[in-house]
C-alpha cells in the first residue's frame, strides 16, 4: 500500500509539473510573433502532408513507390528495375524517408 501511496504521490506531482511548463510555455509562444507564425505554418503543412499522405495511398502506383521504400530502407545505396527499362539508383534523400514514414503509418 505504502509503495502506491509514493506512485499517487509522484504522479501528482509530476502532474503539477507538467501544467506548470505548458502554462509557460504558452505564456512564451504568446509573446513571440515569429514562433506563432512558424506553428501556424506547421499546422497547415501537416494538413497538407495528410491529404498527400492519402492520395499517395490510393495511387495505381503504390506498389512501385512501396517497393522504392523496401529497397531504400534496406541499402542506402539501392536501385530499383523500373517497367524493365533499366535500373535506377534510389539513394536515401529526404524525400525517401519522408515516404517511409508515409507508408510506416499503414
């Protein structure tokens, strides 16, 4: 009983600590104009990945973007046969982990 009486009481405190920090914390994105902004920016960007995210996922080509993230994530330096026409080199470039966390979420 002792041993959760101390849990209660940590998880009330840490409580108390954590509306502490999110009461400064917004009382310092408040008073800076350029932080708000970049927030903003990042919401409507998210909301724009997200809309991406499901057209990607509907795409008549998803397999072949998929097989791209299974090679890239498994060699940095991978390729790719596309159609047969030929190999294509698919280094890791921030497109390709952007896509693997697209397809991560599934």
């Amino acid at each position: 009983m002792e041993f959760l009486v101390r849990k209660a009481s940590l998880s009330l405190f840490l409580q108390d600590q954590v509306e502490r920090n999110e009461t400064r914390v917004l009382k310092l994105i408040s008073e800076d104009k350029e932080l708000i902004r970049s927030l903003e920016e990042i919401m409507a960007n998210r909301e724009k990945l997200a809309a991406l995210d499901e057209e990607i996922k509907v795409s008549e080509q998803v397999e072949l973007l998929e097989e791209i993230i299974k090679r890239a994530k498994g060699n940095e330096n991978s390729s790719i046969t596309f159609m047969g026409i030929g190999t294509i080199p698919i280094p890791i470039t921030p497109f390709i982990e952007r896509l693997i966390q697209v397809f991560r979420l599934k």
